[in-house]
C-alpha cells in the first residue's frame, strides 16, 4: 500500500520531488501552470546560480543534464563602487565551480523527461476551494506554488520579522556579446546606498540547443539610481536602458564588458521583486486537511544571496527522501512538521540569514570584506558562504551573521585554487 500524491508547482522544488516518486514507481500527480513549450515560449524566471551541493543533488536524480556544458563560474570577483570608482575589490574562489542554466531550458527538459516516464501531468492553476477539494483525493498534498488566498493559508513564522517591502527593484537581462571574464569569475560589484549589479556566464537555449549567456542582474535600492526599469518597456529599451546605466555607474573597463550587449531572445529580461517571507510549512485548508508547502511558498527571499533555488532543490530533495522512507504514510500533520524542520534550519533559515546580511551588511561584515582584500583565505570564505551559509565559515564570518538558528553544525570550511 502507497498513498497517493499531488504537488502543486512544477519548479525548483516540485519538478524533482514530482520526478523521484514518479522514478521510485509512486502514485504521483504534478500540477503545472504552465506545459514546457509555454515555458520555453515564456520569459526569464531567476538568474539561479547553483551551488555544487544542488548540483550534486541533481546528478545523483538523473537530472543534471547542463552538468558538463553549463559554464563553471569559480568564484566572486566582488569590486566595491563609489561615484563611479573602485574602492574596494577582491577575488574568492569556491571550493567548487557553480553554475546557472536557464529555468525555461531545465523546467521545459524535466517536464518532458517527466512526462515520458509516464508521470501524471496536469496543466491547471486551482484555486483553493479546488485545491482542498482535490486534497481530498490524495494522502498528501504539497504545495510549491502558492499565491492569494493559498499562501495566506500558511501562517508567517513569528520568529522572522515580516518585510513589509522588497528590499530590492530587480531587472534581469540575459545576454550575448558580453565580454568574459578573464578569470569565469562572477561579477559582484556593491554600490553602497544605490545597490548591486550581479552578473556570471550561464546557459539558456531550447533543451538540445543550448548555449552561453551571460546573466545580469542590477539590484536597485528603490527609488534609487539604478531603478530605472520601467515594466511597461519593451526589451530592447530595457537593454538601451541597462547599458547607459552601467556605463554611468560601474568603472569603465567593467561597463566596456556589456558595450555589445544583446538579448538572447525575446523573453530574455524580467523586472520586478521579491519581498522576502518565512513562513511555517503546513498549511490547513478550509475544510480543515494539512498541507505541506516546500521552497519558495515557506521561504522566499531576495535574489542578491543566491539561495532560493538552492533552498527549493534541498527541499525537494528533503520530502522525497522522507516519503520514500514511509511510502504507506501517514501523511499528517507532524509528519509533515517533523520533514520540514530539518530543512528549514539546515538549509532556508541559514540562507534568509545569510541574504539578509549581504543586503545590509553591518559594520563588522564590511571591516571583514575590508580585510579580505589582503586575505585570499577570507576572500574564498566570504565566497564559499553563497554556496554553504548553514556552516561556520571562518568563526569571524559566522559572527557577522544574523542570530544562528539550531542545526549548523559550526565546521570551517574555506579553499583558495
Ligand atoms: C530575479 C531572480 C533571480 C534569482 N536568482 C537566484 C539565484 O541566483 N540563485 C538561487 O538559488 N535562487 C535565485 N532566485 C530564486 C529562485 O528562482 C526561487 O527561489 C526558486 O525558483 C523557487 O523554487 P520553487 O520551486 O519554490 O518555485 P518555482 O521554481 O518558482 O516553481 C513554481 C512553479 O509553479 C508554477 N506555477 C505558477 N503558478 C501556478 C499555479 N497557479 N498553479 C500551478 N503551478 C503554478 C510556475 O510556473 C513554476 O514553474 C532568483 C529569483 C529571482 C526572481
């Protein structure tokens, strides 16, 4: 005896969940707004550098296609930016190589491999009177994607201050004709009171057709100098648009790098932004049923720490370990409980911290990336803490984090090339 599944959300977090049942021979259906023609035809959704841990976790599903063809990016190049000029830089090296492939290529191949496997697919975006009717249905429910009266369903968690705006005005432009880095180092230049402009190779393209990009992404403090995106421009303005800025912001031998620029395609740049939320992770319906909510829909933050993507695979990853674990159920509600909190404090609550601290560093964080200038182990510190914000990192960075949650397991870890 199994019981019966249904997720909600065919992304970071749905997609591989949906994927490893259907694979282990569970009863699964996915629910998707969106078939993978509708999602390559769409336009970008994130900028989604992984991690070596995500990728690894990707690999091991039999998911991790981009593997030996996405760009590696090495590290952060990170340049402080005042009135044009560069006050501060440094270069950290990950201990391995990150990577970002477009979530239309990886979405629009997993749906398909999905579906070829014989998974169950359904293109619907339910309300929540359907949804808690279809609830009924199936032993567990869980939800990826939720907005409206759904997400309202999952209480705030009173630990975490509830943002009341973004922090941040995104743009996102994915581009050819940009200049590499000599290093396949990431940009990451701070603009202190105006933002940041975030930009590394990646990979975009129809599954098969792949090829290289680079991805940019200007953070803007709104109301701000680099808010200057309109959602009511066409692409080539926003391009226009993005290019005059950088040119009248950044030092001009890293303004020259985008001169060239064009868009990959039509669907190639998003405005927008994400205001940050940590919610608990089981949700009661109207009629009274516990649902499980995974990645975004419990923990959402911005995009400037480059964690949500990471956060949502883990979780993934995290249910479909448990479920195959007890296949029969129960499903309920502290089942539910206890399968989310290992998550939440090993991965989403460090990464939130983590986010919140590169958005608004205190003093103690800055006088570190002060130092690190002179300090290659530090630079690769400060580095690996993007790709590993749930360890100690050196003991000096961990103290600049937010208050720690229970669950880090305090190790160091840091590696310079
Ligand atoms: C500009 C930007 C840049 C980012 N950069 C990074 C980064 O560099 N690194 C990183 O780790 N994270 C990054 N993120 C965050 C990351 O993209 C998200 O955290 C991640 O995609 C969340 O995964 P998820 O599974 O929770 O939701 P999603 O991946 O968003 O998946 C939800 C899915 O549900 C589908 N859906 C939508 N509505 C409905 C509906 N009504 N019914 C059914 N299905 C529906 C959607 O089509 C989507 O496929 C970025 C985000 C943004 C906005």
């Amino acid at each position: 005896m199994v019981g019966y599944i249904q997720i909600l959300g065919a992304g970071e977090c749905g997609l591989p969940l949906a994927y490893r049942l259907q694979r282990a021979g569970l009863p699964v259906t996915l629910i998707a707004a969106r078939d993978a023609t509708a999602v390559l035809n769409g336009t970008v959704t994130s900028t989604q550098v992984k991690f070596p841990a995500t990728l690894d976790l990707e690999a091991a599903a039999g998911m991790g296609h981009w593997r030996s063809r996405a760009p590696e990016i090495l590290g952060i190049r990170l340049t402080t930016v005042v009135d044009g000029r560069r006050v501060l830089g440094w270069t950290g090296f990950f201990t391995r190589p990150a990577q970002s492939v477009d979530q239309r290529t990886v979405f629009a191949r997993w749906l398909t491999d999905y579906v070829e496997a014989g998974g169950d697919l359904e293109i619907a975006a339910p309300s929540l009177t359907e949804l808690d009717r279809r609830a009924a249905e199936y032993d567990l429910t869980v939800v990826t994607r939720a907005l409206g009266e759904l997400a309202d369903c999952f209480p705030d968690d009173p630990a975490w201050p509830v943002a009341k705006e973004p922090a941040r005005r995104l743009a996102v432009f994915y581009l050819e004709g940009v200049a590499a880095d000599p290093d396949n180092l990431g940009t990451y230049a701070s603009l202190p009171g105006l933002g940041e402009v975030i930009s590394y190779p990646g990979l975009t393209g129809a599954p098969g057709s792949e090829r290289c990009c680079e991805i940019l992404l200007i953070e803007a403090l709104p109301g701000g100098p680099l808010d200057v995106f309109d959602p009511g421009d066409s692409p080539s303005d926003r391009l226009r648009r993005v290019v005059r800025l950088l040119g009248s912001q950044l030092p001009a031998d890293l303004a020259d790098r985008y001169r060239e620029a064009e868009l990959t395609d039509a669907g190639a740049t998003l405005t927008g932004a994400v205001r940050p939320m940590v919610r608990r992770p089981v949700a009661m319906l109207p009629s009274g049923r516990a649902v499980l909510g995974g990645g975004d829909v419990v923990c959402r933050m911005d995009p400037a720490g480059a964690q949500g993507a990471n956060s949502a695979a883990h979780c993934g990853d995290a249910y479909a370990t448990a479920i195959l674990a007890r296949p029969a159920g129960p499903f309920d509600r502290s089942w539910m409980e206890s399968v989310a909190t290992p998550w939440l404090t090993g991965t989403a609550h460090p990464a939130a911290r983590w986010t919140a601290a590169v958005l608004d560093p205190s003093a103690e964080m800055r006088q570190l990336m002060l130092a690190a200038q002179d300090d290659p182990v530090l630079a690769d510190a400060f580095a690996d803490s993007f790709a590993r914000p749930a360890d100690a990192l050196l003991g000096s960075l961990r103290a600049v984090m937010p208050p720690a949650d229970a669950g880090d397991d305090g190790s160091v870890h840091a590696g310079r090339r």
